[in-house]
C-alpha cells in the first residue's frame, strides 16, 4: 500500500491518484483528483437527479478538526476513514454530513497546507 496520507483516508483499495493544486491570493483552494488504480467509474445513471449527492468533496478550514468533526457526528455525520497529519503538525479528516456529502477538514489554510512542499 502507498505511504501518502491521503492513502489513510481512502482505505487499502486505492493504489494510485494524480492531485492537482491551485492556491489563490485569498486562500481559496481548488484541488483535482484523479484516480488511477482503481480507475473512477461514472455514475449509473445520466438523467438529472436532484435528490442525489453530485460532488465528489469540499473542503473547510477549522482550528479543531477532531471538534469539528465530533460536531457533526453529533450531528448525523460519520467520519471517513483517520484523521491524519499533514506537514509538520496540521491535520485532516473527512467526514460526511448526514445526507452523504463529504467535507474535508484542515486545520490550516490552503496555502500553509502546500507550502514549501518538496516534491
């Protein structure tokens, strides 16, 4: 199994994914995923399907991702996969709201997230 922390949240199935980055000047970020092993595969249906989850994660910055995240257990949610540590000390998780939509919380900005990354 690959090393990476993402490879904590997705479980032992995912193999290999490309991620692409793109910070902006307000701290704003936008990340792309592409899974490679396992490939994606598309959605069952093509008809417009309101009442069905569409995206695939967002992301939130909070001080206490372990208090965000019990929050929204509390909440109805569930956490996805471990809480792991990025960087130096920052961490993350997933946790879904009760309706199936996943948020990815960091306890630092986008840009702290990347910066001064080798690699």
């Amino acid at each position: 199994m690959p090393d990476g922390p993402i490879f904590n949240i997705y479980g032992n199935k995912l193999q290999k994914v490309k991620v692409a980055f793109l910070g902006t000047g307000n701290s704003v970020g936008f990340e792309v995923f592409e899974f490679i092993d396992p490939p994606h595969e598309p959605k069952q249906s093509s008809e417009f399907e309101y009442f069905r989850s569409g995206f695939f994660h967002i992301a939130v910055t909070a001080p206490d991702v372990e208090e965000a995240c019990k929050r929204a257990v509390e909440n109805g949610g569930k956490q996805i996969g471990e809480t792991v540590t990025v960087g130096d000390d920052e961490r993350t998780l997933y946790v879904s709201d009760p309706w199936g939509n996943v948020v990815e919380v960091l306890s630092c900005s986008f840009e702290a997230l990347l910066a001064n990354r080798e690699g």
